[in-house]
C-alpha cells in the first residue's frame, strides 16, 4: 500500500515536472508510445508486467588504496559524526582500513602484552596499619597531643580528639589512620604511596616502579609507560591509556574464555570507535548515534541505546548508490544525498522542496519546471504518504536506460522486472520522463513535454 501511494506522488510529481505552455505537436514517426515504454520495478504486485526480469548491475566504485598509517592513523584525529553522516565512499573506506590497520596494531601492542600479565598475577594486598603506640608527651594541641613514636627513630605520633592519628617520621612521610577504617601512607611531597578502605575494599599499593589498585571488581596498574585498569562489571575488559603525548585511551572487551573480542578507543572529539575482529566492522558511536561499517564499506546509522551499549533503531543505510532512510520519523537525520562520484556526471539544483540532480544535457528542460508545482505537489505527498520526516528529498533524472537501471540495483547481479511506472525510494525518486529510449531525439521530447503541459 505504501507503495502504490508512492507510484502515484511520482507521477503527479511528473505532472508538476512538466507544467509548460502547451502547443500542438505531431506525433514523430520513431515516438515509443506508452504501451510499450517500460520502467524499472522490483516488486511484482505493481503495474501490468512488459517484459521479463532483467540483472543489472549497479555504480560500482573502487575503494581507497592509498596507503594508511596504523600506528598513528589520521582518523583519531580528523573524522566528525557530521563526516560520517555523508555519502563518501572512499573516505569510509579509507576510514574501514585505517581502524583495520590500527587495532589489529593495538590489540599486539607490546605494552599491554607486557602489563596484563604483571597486574593479572601480582598479589595486591592491604598492608598492616601502624598501632597507635605512644611514648614520652611532646606537646599538646587544642584538638589532640603529639608524642614521641617508639616504633621508629626520630617519628612522632599525634592523636587527634576525633580518633584520627596520624605518624610522622623522620623523612617527612606520614601514616594516617582514620576511625572509618581508611588508612594511607604519604611521601615527604604527601603523594599517596599505600591506602586502603575497609568499606570499600579498596587497596593502593606500590611495588617497585609500579602502583597497583584493587577493589571487588576493578584492578589497576600504573607504570612509567603507561597504565593498565581491568574491570569486571558491566563486563570484563581492560582499559589500556600509553603515556606518550597525546595517547587515546583503548579498551579491550573480553569473553568467557578471556579472549578479546573487541577494542575501542576514545577520541578527544567525544567518537568512540569499537573494532570487532571476528565481525571485521567497525562501530563508531556518539551519544545516541551510531554508524558502523563493514569489510564491504556498507554503512549503516543508527539510534545508539547508551543503557544497552548497542544500537538500536536503523535510521539509514549508506550504499555507494547513496543514502536510503528506513526510519522517516528519525529526527536526526533530514535529508536525502545522492553520491557526487557517479560516472555520469550529475548536477545538483535546489527547485522549490526538492534537490534535483541532473545531467548537463538536461539543463535547458529544468529551466521550464516551476518550483511552485512542486511545492503543491510535495505537500501532496507528505498528506498522503506520511513521509513527514523526510524535510528534503532529491530527484534524480538519469540521462539514458542504462543509469536508470543501476540506480535501483543495490547490488551486482539483481534480477529486476520492468514495468510501465517510474520509482522512488523512501528518500529520492528517479524520474523517467527524460530517461527512456523515446526521449533520445528532440522531436520525441518536444511531444512528450508538450502533451503532458498544461496552460
């Protein structure tokens, strides 16, 4: 049904098209009359069949292939969401390589083959706090005394009114106890050296070169290179951050068997990029959106469920022939765009609500259609179709049989049936008018303009 609503928008649009003064014209001796003019359908519940299915073969382009750099790619730095929001088959390509390139280096890096191994085995353990053993009265305070500390050379201990004491030795280190059950060592410069929480289970501890944290269900491992935080809950992972300027953080997903099953990395643009090597995709989100592209450069955008972490409602699939929305209530996306690297050449020309791409050979008969037509016409076609969300859609006028046919293959091959009707997608309509064999010579197009005009 929504279909036949579609058809019928076309044709009156088609009418619109073609709303110019009307002369008397012979019909031309090599005219195709309408009975035997045929169009393209995929859909067999539509319009009486004229012939036979036919394959057709769509724009087939040829991906980047300039070299990438994945150590250091480009795209951490230079793709934006509205970036990603265009249909620019070789820039997703590129961006699929790059991301290829890029975390298949990440997830060998040596950094975290060594780091996981040391923060996977090191016994993180809460050290013994220090008594509060008192010698001789130094000094009283108005909130506590200070006394010598028998325990060590040269410390002294300060008890507190409120319970907290705290143990200052000779090198300006300091212990410090609390009633709540916290208790932390600080250096001479008072940087945290071994801290524990009795309530949260949380335990600071450094061993050599290196500081590890722990609590329940969270690990942490910070070295001069870089540091190393695994987390068990929502979900097993690990957090990689290198310490060279300018690092990205990185986040290895992890299965049951502890294998990582995917990485992402976080961008300083607010882009997280998610790679799944078994899936070869990649997922590239942003708030509540999402694109993701596969090893075929097919991309796909969508609504992202943050609570879920996964997307959710499709809002738009991206094929080297253009854009096709699925979802015409979508709010975030509002517009229709047709690929600028077709062979053929199109021209783009805003007229009234629509953009209408074209050939350089049609230029003249654009000229003739008036904008206000298809304004009417449009808002026709909103009442009755219900394509509300959809604020701009493109026309398309190919300028022979043989583009119109690749515009409605979505993939090498597709077998198509021809029937006596135009076609439109939910968010371009290809017009025939201009597209057919009996339009080839000027005679055939001054009759067909001129009996479908009107004064």
């Amino acid at each position: 049904m929504r279909f036949t609503t579609l058809a019928r928008t076309a044709s009156a649009l088609l009418t619109a098209l073609l709303a110019v003064s009307c002369v008397s014209v012979n019909i031309p001796k090599d005219y195709v009359p309408d009975d035997k003019v045929v169009f393209l359908m995929q859909d067999t519940g539509f319009g009486p069949i004229r012939y036979g299915a036919l394959a057709a073969d769509p724009y087939v382009f040829q991906p980047d292939s300039t070299p990438v750099d994945g150590t250091k790619p480009a795209f951490l730095k230079s793709v934006s969401l509205e970036r990603l929001l265009k249909a620019d088959f070789k820039a997703d390509s590129r961006l699929y390589r790059e991301a290829f390139a890029h975390f298949n280096y990440v997830l060998k890096l040596p950094l975290f083959e060594e780091l996981r191994p040391i923060l996977d085995k090191a016994d993180i353990k809460p050290p013994a706090p220090l008594l509060p053993n008192k010698g001789d009265k130094i000094q009283d305070f108005t909130n506590g005394t200070e006394y010598v500390y028998p325990d060590a050379v040269g410390a002294r201990i300060t008890v507190l009114n409120s319970g907290v004491y705290l143990v200052t030795f000779s090198d300006k280190s300091v212990f410090q106890w609390q009633p709540d059950g916290v208790y932390f060592w600080k250096d001479a410069q008072g940087v945290d050296t071994q801290q524990y929480n009795l309530k949260l289970g949380y335990i600071m501890v450094k061993i050599g070169d290196y500081t590890f944290e722990k609590d329940p269900t969270f690990r942490r491992l910070k070295s001069s290179k870089g540091v190393l935080e695994f987390d068990a809950a929502p979900q097993a992972q690990y957090n990689l951050t290198p310490s060279e300027a300018g690092a990205a953080q990185y986040t290895f997903f992890l299965d049951k068997t502890s294998g990582v099953y995917s990485c992402s990395v976080k961008t300083a643009s607010g882009l997280r990029f998610d790679w799944f090597p078994m899936q070869k995709s990649l997922l590239v989100t942003k708030g509540t959106q999402a694109v993701s592209i596969d090893a075929s450069f097919q991309k796909i955008h969508a609504l992202f469920d943050t609570v879920a972490g996964k997307a959710s409602d499709v809002l738009s699939v991206y094929l080297p022939q253009g854009i096709r929305l699925a979802n015409l209530d979508a709010k975030d996306l509002g517009y229709a765009e047709v690929n600028p690297a077709w062979p053929e050449g199109y021209k783009v020309k805003t007229i009234g609500p629509f953009d209408v791409w074209y050939t350089a050979k049609d230029e003249a008969l654009l000229g003739k259609i008036r904008s206000d037509r298809l304004t009417t016409i449009e808002a026709q076609d909103h009442a009755l179709s219900g394509l509300s969300g959809v604020k701009r859609r493109a026309i398309i006028i190919p300028p022979d049989l043989n583009a119109y046919r690749k515009l409605h293959a979505s993939k090498p091959g597709e077998v198509l049936n021809w029937y006596p009707s135009g076609f439109e997608s939910l968010d371009y309509i290809t017009m025939w008018l201009l597209s057919v064999p009996r339009y080839d010579k000027p005679a055939g197009q001054d009759y067909f303009l001129t009996r479908n005009s009107t004064k």
